[in-house]
C-alpha cells in the first residue's frame, strides 16, 4: 500500500509539468528537417499483408490511384486525413512533401522517402501538430510489392513507431496494439476485397 501511495504522489508530481507542456500551442516543423530514420530495433513495428490477384505493379499502381486512405474509416483515437497540401515536389516523387490536414483541426507532414516501380512506397509522417508529439517523434510506413509465380501479388503494409524516449516508448506501443493495429488490419481487408474485385484475372506483364 505504501509503494502505491509513493506511485500516486510521483504521478501527480509527474503531471504538473506534462500538463504546462499540454497547454503549449506547438510551433510549425520545419518540412526541410524531417526527424532521421532510426534503427529497426527503436520502433514499435506492425506489418500486415493481403493478398491480390493481378501483377504486382497493376496492383500498386491501381493503390496509388485508389489511394491507401480512401479504405480508412473512423477510429476513435485516430484523426482522418480529410485534405492535403503540397508543400514541395510532385506528390508520387521521391522527396515529394505535403501536409495531411485532419478532421480534428491538426496537421503532420508527409514525405516520400522512396516511391520504387514495381515493388516500394516508403514513406515518414512527423511534425504532428496534435498532442500525440510529445509520444510520437516520427513514423515510417512501408508498402511493398511482391509477386509468386502464379501471378499473385502480397501487399505488405509496415507501420513503425518511433517514440520520443524511453518514457514514451510504453505509451507508443500501447497505442500501436490496442488502436492502430486493429485499424492497420480492417483498412487492409477493405483494400484487399476492393483490388480482388476490380483486378482480379488481370494479367499485365509485371514491369
């Protein structure tokens, strides 16, 4: 009872200067300093695949016009992206920049790290404008394309969570589990019903 009494008043010590840093209105990200990717081992990974039936680049070019956020529907604790703004390049190049404007008021800053004919989209979001950057430094999503002899494309969707420190690491994983997994997964059967039906019995040469 006493080491419970001794965790409460560290907590409530704890909240007094997390609740002034909540209070603080963020300034903007710089878009031309994007956080630098980490080792594998330093962020909370989910990867989820499905599969379709149709050449891999058919495939990953009918997402690319389709576009992965189109299967996404309202979660409880995760802001939609309802627009976006260019900020430099051609979105769909490497290096390409853009701010995700959500319904919640907030931003982030997306960038294409490597977007690769037949088989890659690698992409970063930072800069969040929301409280959740004070868990989240950055995270780095990965779409890739592979394709079995058969003709049959796996889609293999990678969200990796890179948390602010030590502190924050259980917090990011507990969000990862319990709110974006579920999320990751019911967007990808969307997805994957979707491509199978418009796809399906496709056979354009992979390139």
């Amino acid at each position: 009872m006493t080491k419970f009494r001794i965790l409460l008043v560290l907590l409530a010590l704890l909240a007094i200067p997390l609740s002034t840093l909540f209070l603080q209105t963020p300034g903007p990200a710089d878009p031309t300093m994007p956080p630098a990717l980490l080792s594998a081992n330093q962020y909370y990974t989910h990867t989820t695949e499905r599969e379709v039936k149709a050449p891999r680049l058919q495939v990953k070019k009918w997402l690319e016009q389709r576009r992965l956020v189109s299967f996404m529907e309202p979660t409880e604790g995760l802001p939609s992206v309802v627009s976006t703004t260019p900020i430099s390049g051609n979105w769909g190049e490497n290096g390409a920049l853009r701010y995700a404007n959500l319904d919640d008021g907030n931003t982030a800053i997306d960038l294409i790290i490597e977007n690769r004919d037949p088989d890659l989209f690698h992409y970063q979001v930072f800069g969040f404008t929301a409280p959740s950057r004070f868990v989240i430094n950055h995270i780095q999503g990965r779409l890739e394309y592979s394709q079995n002899s058969d003709g049959v494309t796996t889609i293999n969707w990678t969200y990796a969570i890179a948390p602010n420190g030590l502190l924050t690491g259980p917090v990011a994983g507990y969000v990862l589990r319990n709110t974006i997994m579920p999320f990751m997964e019911a967007t990808m059967d969307r997805m994957a019903t979707a491509a199978n039906a418009e796809l399906s019995g496709k056979t354009q040469a992979d390139d």
